[in-house]
C-alpha cells in the first residue's frame, strides 16, 4: 500500500496537525512539497506569449533608441550658430522615417518628432518657442545645448536585461520586445493539468430527479486556463472506487497536477483516497483547518500531483486561490503569491466559531484614511453557492483562532485583481 498518510494526519515531514486537522500553512507546504519546476520550454511567436512565463532573462539586442532623433515638433541646429541672433535660415525638413541629412552650417533644418537628428546638429527648439517664417525661423526663446533630443542608447544599453526570467508576459512587455525588433520568445512549457469532477449527482443535459449540473470543472477549467495551464477534461466521473481508480491508472504518466472535485470527505461515497492509492498513489496530506475546504487531499501519482478538492462549488474556489495557484506558481518556477497576504481594514463586525482558518468573499466598500481598503464581508459560512463572489473584489481569510472581527480592525485579502496585489 502507497499510503504514507494517518487519517487526520499527513505524511509530510513538514506537517504539524493541530488536533486532527492541519494548518492552512502547512498544508500550502505540503501542496508545494509535490511539484517541482518544469523544466521544457516553448518558443512562441508575441502574439502567443501573453500570459506565458518567460523562460530566460531577455536580454536587449541594440541600444535604444537605435538612433539619436528628435523628442519635439520644431527646428534642429547647432546652438553655438544662435549665439548672438535669434534667426536662422531653414534648409530642408525631415520627418521621422527619413534618413538622416546633413545640416549645413548656420542653418536650421525643420523636424518632427522621432526624426533622425542631422549629424552636427545638438539642439532642437519646440515649434511652439518659434514663429516659423518658411525660409527662416525667429527662435522666440532660445532652448539649452541638447534640448529636445532622445540620444542613441539613452532608454537603455545592447546586452542589458530588459525583462527577468520567469516574468509572466503582460502587454507592455510584448510591446517592448516588438520595440526591440524581437518576434519570438522562450518561455516556460505551460503545466499540464487533468481535471475530473466526482458525483452520481452530476448530470448533464435534462436533469434527472435528484440531480444538478456540475459548475466545478466549468470553473477549475477556467481558473486554470486563466493561470495559463494546458488543460485535460476527463469528465464526470461516478461515485465509484474502482472505475475512479480505473481512470486515474490510464492517465499513464502524463501530467504535472491532477485535480479532482468531490469525493474526498469521509461519508461512504468519498472514494478518491482509496483510487488514488489503489491505482499506485500516495497520499501526502489531508484535511485541513479550513473553512471551506476541509477535506482537501494532497498526494502523488508517478510523477504528477495530486490535488483532491471537495465537491462544495465555494471550496473549489477557494482551494484554487490558495493551493492550486501556489503549485502552478512553482511548477512555473515562480514564487508563489502568498494567499491573502494585502492589508486591509474590516468594515464589518463578526463573531465566529474558531478552529479553523475561514475564507470568505469581500467587496471593497472604499479606502480609510490610511488609504488602506475597507471590506465587506459576502455571504455566510454554511452555503456553498458562488453567487456572492459575483459582487466580490477578493477573499479575505482569518486565522483559525480568531474568535470575532470588529469593524475597523485590519484584515488581510487577497485581491483578484493582479495588479491590486502588487503581482508582477
Ligand atoms: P462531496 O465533496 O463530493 O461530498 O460534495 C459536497 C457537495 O458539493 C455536495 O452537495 C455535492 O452535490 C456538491 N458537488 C460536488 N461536486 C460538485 C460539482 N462538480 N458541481 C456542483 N456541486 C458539486
Ligand atoms: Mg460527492
């Protein structure tokens, strides 16, 4: 028997079970303990890099800009020819996309904004400090030596690092490569993850009696793809042993995450620990200190992990944010977003039942005077229905010995806008 785990317990050497159940904390390191960084890489043209996770320091081709060019409208010269007038004769124009010309001596040329600089000019006047009289200019303020000018080089070096290994690619950083006349780019293979969801319940279809449809894997499918994982849907599966154990001995070796919805409590249907050892698995780790969430299952199947989520809609949620996320973090070869990490001030009074960490849905009411965000507190701790995250700006979570939260004391969230939580 695979089974390295006590029921309560966990076989992690890292794992502390606070009575019969493990802390939040321990189990995100019991999670992280099954996955290691994947090592394959992809070369994607920009338009399929969004999203994906370099792979190597880019580093820049050429200095830019490439060439010293002009950063206003207006009339490039040399500024020693303005010494004592305030006149000079115009002697051609160049727009951005003309070669570079010659400046004669004494003379302006007119020139617009990103058009190369005229070798011997050094300073450019803003047509707005001129009056532009065809054949000559009168310069009305005369600008410092180098006004007005984007030198060769001055954004940055050849060779230098313009993006980081392990960057997850955002627009502005294909923007830069397409800058940097770059086309494709090496980054990270995305995690292969397989999902199923369990339940004699799921239908699809007409609904037979006693039956609703299956809203985790809809929505582990999206929460996956979102985090940029390559995704195998196998389905419902029945509230059976041996043909749950039947499908996870067919996966043959060919994912980095399994994750499973449902079946993993202890009522007389929650097989999923029992096929997980009988097709060659072990499980690591199980039931955790959280609310929702408790029965969630950490293990191992060959190579891949496993991550046995319950069925309740709202702990899949939940479970994705705080370990499923974290463990595509690392396979990435990224450092996990710590969960519920941003500071934050509790708009709400609440009196709760302690002994386990509790996660919730919060909607930001505004900004205290600290400029710190003020949360609503959504929904209630015993339904499992997603509706209240549809209001929601993030989850909030307090700690398992937290008996009451009083209006104004901090709290910490986890925003589900990237940028809110400072995700890079
Ligand atoms: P379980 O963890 O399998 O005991 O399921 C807990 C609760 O979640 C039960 O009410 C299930 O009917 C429900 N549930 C399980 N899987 C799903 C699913 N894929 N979609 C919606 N509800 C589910
Ligand atoms: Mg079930």
């Amino acid at each position: 028997m695979h089974m390295d785990r006590t029921i309560g317990g966990c076989g992690c050497d890292s794992i502390a079970a606070t009575g019969d159940l493990t802390s939040v904390d321990d189990a995100l390191a019991c999670a992280l303990q099954q996955v290691t960084e994947l090592t394959g890489t992809d070369r994607v043209s920009l338009d399929d890099a969004m999203g994906r996770i370099t792979a190597q320091p880019l580093v820049a081709p050429a200095a830019l800009p490439l060439f010293d060019n002009s950063a206003m409208d207006g009339f490039a010269f040399r500024r020693s020819d303005l010494d004592g007038r305030c006149c000079l004769p115009v002697a051609g124009t160049v727009a951005a996309g003309d070669a570079p010309r010659d400046l004669p001596p004494g003379t302006a040329l007119r020139i617009f904004t990103g058009a190369p600089l005229p070798t011997s000019a050094d300073t450019v006047v803003m047509i707005e400090a001129c009056i532009d009289k065809g054949t000559k200019v009168h310069i009305e303020t005369a600008p410092a030596r180098g006004a007005n000018m984007r030198l060769k080089g001055s954004d940055q070096a050849e060779g230098q690092t313009i993006i980081a290994t392990r960057t997850r690619v955002a627009p502005h950083h294909i923007g830069l490569l397409a800058a940097n006349g770059v086309t494709h780019v090496e980054v990270v293979r995305r995690p292969r993850v397989a999902v199923f969801s369990t339940g004699d319940e799921l239908g699809h279809g007409p609904l037979g009696p006693g039956q609703i449809p299956d809203a985790n894997r809809p929505m582990l499918r999206a929460l996956l793809r979102q985090a940029g994982a390559d995704i195998c849907d196998l389905g419902v599966l029945p509230d059976d042993m041996k043909t749950t154990a039947r499908a996870l001995g067919a996966l043959n070796d060919r994912f980095d995450l399994i994750v499973t919805t449902g079946a993993v409590s202890m009522g007389g249907k929650d097989h999923i620990q029992a096929a997980l050892v009988a097709a060659g698995g072990t499980v690591k780790g199980w039931r955790v200190a959280l609310k929702p969430g408790k029965p969630v299952l950490f293990g191992t199947l060959e190579r891949a992990a496993f991550t046995g989520l319950p069925g309740n809609p709202f702990a899949v949620h939940v479970g994705f944010h705080l370990f499923l996320s974290a463990q595509l973090a690392r396979l990435t070869g990224r450092t996990p977003r710590p969960f519920a990490s941003v500071p934050a001030i509790a708009g709400f009074d609440w009196s709760r039942k302690t002994g386990r960490a509790e996660v919730f849905p919060v909607r930001r009411l505004g900004y205290d005077d600290m400029g710190r965000p003020v949360l609503e507190r959504l929904g209630n701790s015993v339904s499992a229905t997603l509706l209240p995250l549809t209001a929601a700006d993030g989850l909030a979570m307090v700690a398992a010995d937290c008996a009451n939260v009083t209006n104004g004391a901090p709290l910490t969230w986890h925003p589900f806008c990237q940028a809110e939580a400072g995700d890079a």
